[in-house]
C-alpha cells in the first residue's frame, strides 16, 4: 500500500461505524482502532492534559505532513493570517528530534519542502512531519510534549 491508499483508508475507517480494522498485505499490515485502551504512562515534563474523545481514531505509523489528503496527513487550510498545518493524527508533539536537541523549526524560520518540521509520536512511534511547501513559521500552535488530537492546528505558516 502506498500512502495515499493508506490516507484514504484511514479517512473512511474515521467516517465509518467500524471500531477496528486489521489488514495484512505480503509484507504490510495495518491495524486501526477507534476508542483508546492503554496501559502505557508516559514520563515526561508536566503539560496540561487534554480531554481526549471518547472514540479517537488510533493508526499506525504515518507519514508526514501534507496538502488537504487524507487525515493521516497534516491538512492545510486557509486562516486570517496564513495557513494551518495541522496534526495528522492523535498523539504527543515534539520540536525536536530528543530532549535538548535544537528545534526543527522556530518562529521566522523559512521551511523547504520535504524539511522536517516536528515529530508527532503515536503509539511509541516517532512520527516525523515533512513541510509539503516551502513556507515561513509565523507560529508554532502547541508546547513541546503536548499531547494533540487529529486536525489540530499545531503550526500557523505562511507560503513563501
């Protein structure tokens, strides 16, 4: 499967009454759940929790951040001041790629298509967010380690 069959499963499984989804093809599988069942704490600086729905689509690994596709990419949409890169899926946001390491990107900064911009992880797997057009930083939406939810804005950028 390639991404976009993946992006547009996951749009359908999301739209659907399905709960859960396991598919397996030679090599590939995927598993999609609806609903959160954990019991994995996770340890790191204090961040205010989030209300998480009651039903939330959970997903594997996904790539990174795109054009208006599917959810398993950040969509982007027009706003008062620039464009919204938003989550592409439910999980924690980091700037960097570990704990005291320099940002991906900082506000001002200009992005190049492909650079990565943040990892999302989900499911103890990092997921790295790629720009999907050069773009400058006008605002970075959400605190490292704050937990995200799909299409949540976590960027505010303006296309160069």
């Amino acid at each position: 499967m390639d991404k976009n069959e993946i992006r547009e499963l996951m749009r359908i499984f999301d739209k659907s009454d399905i709960t859960k989804l396991k598919i397996k093809e030679g090599d590939f599988s995927i598993e999609l759940q609806k609903g959160f069942e954990s019991n994995v704490s996770y340890a790191s600086a204090p961040a205010p929790m989030m209300p998480m729905p009651a039903t939330m689509p959970q997903v594997a690994p996904v790539v990174a951040a795109s054009a208006p596709a599917m959810g398993g990419e950040a969509s982007i949409n027009a706003a008062p001041s620039g464009l919204n890169i938003k989550s592409p899926m439910v999980g924690t946001f980091y700037k960097s790629p570990s704990p005291g390491a320099a940002p991906f990107a900082k506000i001002g900064d200009v992005i190049r298509k492909g650079q990565p911009i943040a990892i999302i992880e989900a499911m103890k797997i990092m997921n790295e967010l790629e720009a999907e057009f050069d773009c400058k930083i006008l605002d970075i939406l959400v605190e490292d380690g704050q937990p995200v939810e799909f299409d949540m804005p976590i960027f505010l950028v303006e296309k160069v």
